[in-house]
C-alpha cells in the first residue's frame, strides 16, 4: 500500500508562477526545508553544493531583473539559488576523510581503510584536472581499457565532473520544494536567469555553478497556467 501523505505532496508541488503578494512565508519553513535538503543523497557524499537564500526585500528585488522579470521572481517572497561547488572537492574529501579517521579507534577495520582510501586516493583520480588534459585523458584511457574486461565506472573530463555534481545539486533542489510543499506553500524552479550576474551577485567564484534558482511562496490559481500534462506512462516507464 503506498502513501496517502506522499502522493498528496506530490499532487500539491506544482510549478507556480504567481505568488499572492498579501501572504508572507514563514522563515522556519525555509530554514528546515533547507536543513532537510542538505539531507539529499548526492554522489559519495561530496556535498559539492551551497545553498544561497535570498530573505531580503532589498536582495529579492536585486534578482527580478536578472531572473529576466519572471513572475515567478517578481512575486515570491523568498529565493533560493541552488550552487554547485565542483571546485571545493579537495576540501570535501578532506572532510570526509577526517569524518573516517574520527571513528577509528586502534587499527582501521577494512570498512574504515577502504573509506579513507576512497577519499585519499580515488576522488584525486575523479576529480583532478591540469591545463592541458593529461587527468581526463588518463581517466578515459582507464575507463576504456578497464570496462573491456567487466563493468566500470565511465569517466573522463570535466563535463563528466559537471553533470555529477549538478545532479547531485538537483536532487537537494527537489528535495526542498517537496519540502515547501508538505508545509503548504508553493515554489517555482526557474531555468531563466543570467548566470554571469547572478553569479556576480552573490559574489561567487569561477569554479562555482548555478544549478536553478527556487522562488518560494503562497501559490495562486492564476499562478498554475492549467492541468499537468504527462506522456503515458508507458512511454517512460519501462519494466525489465
């Protein structure tokens, strides 16, 4: 038997482009929707991503300009821009390592071991770059000649770095307006942004990467532009 709670969560969550200006979302609704998006599962526990909420009158309207004048920007009444941090990858392994070294106690277990070489050894060899290429070339070369033999893990340059810690992101980010939904408000995730200004904005460095940004707040009808339109299922849901 599944849910009931659930599917009326995932029934509520719709991308709402007006948000009723007289209604003001409650800060702890923000707060725990992002402590519960930090939760999100994401590629070895990396947690290549920030999460940069915009509370300030002053700042949300900083942003409808470069959310090229959406709705969706113009009325909500809070944001959340959603960050990928591929360039803070030493410093998460390192984390993550030091998180390992904390529990031993006496000799590492294999369990233990394995971890700290994990985060030692293959996140260098995952994410490791230099100015002319040699990482990804030796990282497709063993991930060709290894997977001739068995099943392998298929990496290589930069783009495939990028698309792991953006999913890792797009996971988080949906895990928060699931979130703002069980609460009873609405959101909007918004692809229509300058990057180079947002970016600028939040005075972010070049490593790091806008993933989407979420406007927040109490939905309206004219905020939904009509009924949720899906494929058939059976064209994206296939069982082997």
């Amino acid at each position: 038997m599944y849910s009931n709670e659930f599917q009326e969560i995932i029934n509520f969550r719709r991308s709402n482009r007006v948000f009723d200006s007289n209604i003001n979302v409650p800060k702890e609704v923000i707060q725990k929707s992002l402590e519960r998006a930090v939760l999100s599962p994401n590629s070895s526990n990396m947690q290549l991503w920030e999460f940069h909420w915009i509370n300030s009158e002053s700042e949300l309207k900083k942003f409808v300009p470069l959310c090229l004048n959406q709705q969706a920007a113009k009325t909500a009444k809070e944001m959340v821009v959603f960050v990928t941090r591929k360039d803070k990858w030493r410093e998460r392994a390192a984390w993550n390592l030091n998180k390992i070294k904390e529990t031993v106690v006496g000799e590492p277990n294999k369990l233990q071991k394995g971890g700290m070489d994990y985060y030692s050894k293959v996140m260098k060899f995952l994410y490791m770059n230099d100015p002319i290429g040699i990482m990804s070339t030796l990282r497709r070369s063993v991930s060709f000649f290894m997977g001739l033999r068995k099943p392998f893990f298929r990496t290589g340059g930069s783009s495939n770095q990028r698309i792991m810690v953006h999913k890792s992101c797009a996971l988080a980010a949906q895990t928060f307006m699931l979130s703002v939904a069980a609460e009873g408000f609405h959101s909007c995730p918004m692809e229509g942004f300058d990057e180079k200004r947002v970016k600028k904005a939040l005075n972010l460095p070049r490593g790091a990467e806008i993933n989407m940004i979420i406007s927040v707040g109490k939905g309206t009808e004219e905020g939904i532009w009509g009924p949720r339109f899906r494929v058939p299922n059976e064209e994206v849901i296939f069982k082997h």
